[in-house]
C-alpha cells in the first residue's frame, strides 16, 4: 500500500483515537464490572429480615398479597432463587407517572412476606442501585444521566471508535506479521508500549469489533425496532410481550385464585427446553382479559436477548404458551439477529467462562485507549539536545492531553472503587443512597482531574495510581471488618458470588499498586525530557540513575 495512504490512515486512527478515548476508557473499565453486576449487588445488598416464603407456598402469598393491595395485579415479580439482592419471594414497583423514565429515584420498591397467621405483610424496600449506577457509567460513557440524547453521543463516539478500528488494521497490514510477534522489552519504553498497544489490539480486534457495532445498535435502537416492526412484524411487535385479546362479552376481571401455581406454570416452560433454567415469573395484568406471566430463564448453550436472559409468556389461567419468540433457544430468526447483539455486547451466552473472558478483554480494552493517549503524548516529546543538560519545555498539548488522560482515566477508576465501598458504609445512614453513590463518584472523578492539572500528568499519575489501589484495596477490607465487626452495620456474605467481588478486587488492588511503582520509578528515573518524567536537570536523571 502507498505510504502516503498509510499517512492518512495513521492521521484518522490518532485523532479519532483522541477524540474517543478517554470516554471509551470510562466505557470499557466500568462495562467490564457490569459483566457482573448481579455479583455487585449481591454485595451490596444487606441480608433479608426473614427467610423468603417458601415456593410451595408461594401461590398463598400471591393470593393474600393481590387481596391487600389489589394494585400489585398490574405487574409483580415472583423470585424463584433466593440470593442477597432478592429481599422477597415477591416483589413489585410504582414508579411516579410525572418522573422521567430513566429517573431511578422515582421508583418505590416493595415486598411482600406471609406472617406467622398466614396473612400477607407488605414493606417498602431500598434496594441497592449501585450495580444500576455502574451500569450507566458503561452505557453513556460516564455521563451522569441514562437519557436518549447521552446514548446518542455515546452512538457516535462508537461510530468514531469503529472508523479507529478500521484504519488502525490498515495502518498496521504493511508489517502485521512481523509486528504482532514482536514485543521488544527494553529500555526503549516508547517502542515496548507500541509493540504491546498493537499486540493488545490485534488479539481483541474481534471483540472490539463486536462492541463498536453493537454499542451503535443500542445506542439508536428504538429507531431498529420501529423498523424491524414494520418490515418484519406487520406492527404487531408489541403484541409478543402481551396475552390474548379478551373475546366479546368476556368478564371484565379474572379471579388470580383460578390461576395455575407457580411450579406449574414453570414445568410447562421447561418442557419446550430441558436446558432452561428459570429464575423468576413476571406477572402483568392478571386480573384482566390480557393476563400473562413471563417466565424469566437462561440456557448456558444459547443466546439470551438481555443480560438478565430470556423469556417465554404463557397464560397463568390455561399454561397455554403464546410466545417463545424471546426464549434462550427457541427464538424465531428475526428476533434472533436483533437479540444476538444483545447478547454478543452483554456476554449473554456460553456462562461463566464467556463472562470472565469479557471482563478481561473489557479491562485490556480500558488499558488499550490508555496507552494510546500515552504513545501519543510520547511521539510528540521535545527531547534535550545532545550539546545541553537544559531540558526543552514540552508542548503545551501535550502537557494538557497528559494531565487530561491521568485524570479522567484514574479518576474513573478511583471513582468507581469510591462508591463501591460506599454501598456499604452509607446504607441505611442517607435518605437517597443512588445520589451519594454520583455525588462521590464524581466527586472523586472531578478532583482527580483537578490533581492532575495542578500536579502534572507525571507526578498526578503515581499519586492517583496508589489512590485507585487504596480505594480498591478498601473494597475486600471492608467486607472483611464486617465479619470483625459486626457491631458497625454492615455485612459480609459468605456466598461465591460476593466472596468473588472481594477476591477480584483485591487482585486489583495489587494492579494498581504494582502499576503506581513502575510509574514512580519511570517519573523519577525515566528520560527526563519526557512528558512522564518529573522535572529535573539531564544531569540529575544520570545520577539517579
């Protein structure tokens, strides 16, 4: 290929590398915690008051609950696993109709339990929305709202993300062979983070591949479905996700004791797919003639339309099946396209393994916009005359794109270790738990970016780095002075899936600490004319040195 394509190429995968890049650090590290966000909020989430009702009882407690609160018919839950972020067998929202969608506070939550006498006892809950908030930092790329138009610019930087794809393959098809085998280790830092920056992306192409494109799906997809249902459903796609229309002169309510208890209404899903595995039933209008339950699953050897997994809706008065078009493994093709980017963006197939294999790539994904802002920054050093023991001032630009990547990148870490901790050092003790949990990502998120600016890229970065590993390293130290300590409120649950949140967190805490010595002795050692190093004479580096 002509160098002067590869130029041009070269220019396109820099600035749009630039532009995008810090965002999609924010993206990629808190996506890759969100591949376990039900891990997160098991954590998170204090232990239940009392022991869930039993599910051979569980048609008793719907019964006597719809008889107090009539309302809960239109939509509640029946959990049938018990885990820590599950207060209740049975569970329902209000949300206010004057809120805004994606407003999270105006939700109230509630469970319902049965009482020594059998009667249903009702109690408003609050949940943890941590796991909610990290979640949203992944899918508006550290945007403080989950709105519309924050997806929108979220679109487009994956747009810009993807063209940085392309042309980063193209620069690098001249010498891919000879570049991907190559990692040279030496003293000769700039060309050792090259090598691994094009080792890192050429490995995780694929991958990235897949979440440049399907974070556009998701980021226009109301426009997707309005088409796919035109095109593809006649209008009708609504219709999957609701029970039969009432016949003329049908009784206008249904009586919930008529209906089939939950076993049975699970029984009746499994034998479409012995490999599906239900977790909870959604009921929606069952007093009405348009009364469904969504029976809610995964199968480890299918593709799941959410995260959460798939569903089948049956009639919870007949057990008669009216779609298993959103089913792990019975979905028809159109529906299948559309959920296979769902499910390839949210590792929403394959089980345990496929989720490990995406929270690693999502970190090395985070590392890989990292070091490119760094190879940047490198490229354009002044270096010191050979003639001169002065050091040149280095470019404004770089000196701002260096203090700019530490803080936002380190910030974002440090802020999410923050509010982690805070799940369980502020639960019960603030009126809005969901708002401390912005109020001090940010405010860890913006001071760090203020360090970095007052300090420098170069001093901020060590600093920041054994920031992040402090606050990392609090997460399992907190879980651990709950079980010292069980006098200060909190908890630590002795589950796989918590005892996880801690273990993964402490090997990250030992991350940031061996990455905030190897910065220190790069700032204090390294060449001192550039960008990472600490200002001091040519001199003085040769006798630290």
């Amino acid at each position: 290929m002509r160098s002067d394509f590869i130029r041009i190429y070269k220019s396109v995968h820099t600035w749009t590398g630039i532009l995008t890049g810090m965002a999609l650090f924010i993206a990629f590290y808190a996506g890759a915690l969100t591949v376990f966000k039900d891990p997160i909020a098991r954590w998170a989430s204090p232990p239940a008051a009392e022991a869930a009702v039993p599910l051979a009882d569980a048609q008793t407690l719907i019964l006597q609950t719809l008889r107090a609160n009539p309302q809960a018919a239109r939509d509640f839950t029946l959990h049938l696993r018990d885990a820590e972020n599950v207060p209740a067998r049975m569970g329902w929202q209000v949300r206010d109709p004057d809120a805004d969608d994606h407003d999270e506070s105006s939700i109230r939550h509630y469970a319902a339990t049965l009482d020594a006498d059998g009667a249903a006892r009702v109690k408003e809950t609050r949940p943890s929305q941590l796991a909610y908030f990290i979640d949203v930092l992944h899918r508006v790329v550290g945007l403080p709202v989950d709105s519309d138009p924050n997806r929108w610019v979220m679109g487009i930087v994956c747009a810009l993300y993807a063209l940085a794809l392309v042309s980063g393959v193209i620069v690098l098809l001249p010498s891919l062979v000879k570049d991907f085998f190559a990692l040279r280790v030496g003293r000769n830092l700039k060309r050792m983070w090259l090598d691994a920056h094009n080792v890192v992306g050429i490995v995780s192409l694929p991958f990235h591949i897949v979440m440049a494109l399907t974070a556009v799906v998701f980021a226009f997809h109301d426009g997707f479905y309005v088409l796919q249902d035109r095109m593809l459903h006649d209008g009708k796609l609504s219709a999957a996700f609701q029970g039969p229309r009432a016949a003329p002169g049908a009784a206008p309510t249904r009586d919930p004791a008529a209906m089939l208890t939950p076993p049975e209404l699970v029984a009746s899903v499994r034998a479409l797919s012995p490999g599906f595995e239900p977790s909870m039933l959604q009921y929606q209008n069952i007093t009405g003639p348009r009364a469904a339950v969504r029976v809610w699953g995964k199968d480890a050897a299918a593709v799941s339309p959410r995260a959460r997994g798939g569903f089948a809706v049956v009639d919870p008065y007949s057990g008669k099946l009216l779609t298993r078009d959103f089913m792990p493994g019975q979905q028809s093709t159109p529906n299948l396209v559309v959920s296979s980017f769902f499910a390839l963006h949210m590792a929403a197939f394959g089980g345990t393994p496929v989720q490990w294999m995406y929270f690693l790539l999502g970190l090395a994904g985070a590392w890989l916009f990292y070091s490119g802002n760094l190879l940047w920054i490198e490229t354009r050093r002044r270096k010191t005359p050979r003639d001169s023991d002065a050091l040149p001032v280095q470019r404004l630009d770089t000196r701002l794109m260096a203090s700019a990547t530490v803080g936002v990148c380190l910030g974002c870490a440090c802020g999410i270790s923050l509010t982690i901790v805070a799940g369980k050092w502020l639960y019960g003790h603030v009126a809005d738990l969901h708002l401390w949990h912005q109020r001090l990502y940010y405010a860890a998120f913006f001071a760090a970016i203020a360090w970095a600016f007052l300090q420098g890229g170069a001093r901020a970065s060590v600093h920041l780095l054994w920031a992040a590993a402090a606050l990392t390293l609090a997460i399992p130290l907190t879980t651990l002075l709950a079980w010292i300590a069980p006098g200060l409120a909190m908890w630590a649950h002795a589950s796989p899936a918590a005892l996880g949140v801690d273990v993964t967190a402490a090997l990250g805490a030992c991350a940031f600490a061996w990455m905030a010595r190897a910065t220190a002795r790069r700032v204090w050692r390294g060449a001192p004319d550039s960008a990472w190093a600490a200002r001091r004479t040519a001199a003085g580096a040769s006798a630290v040195g």
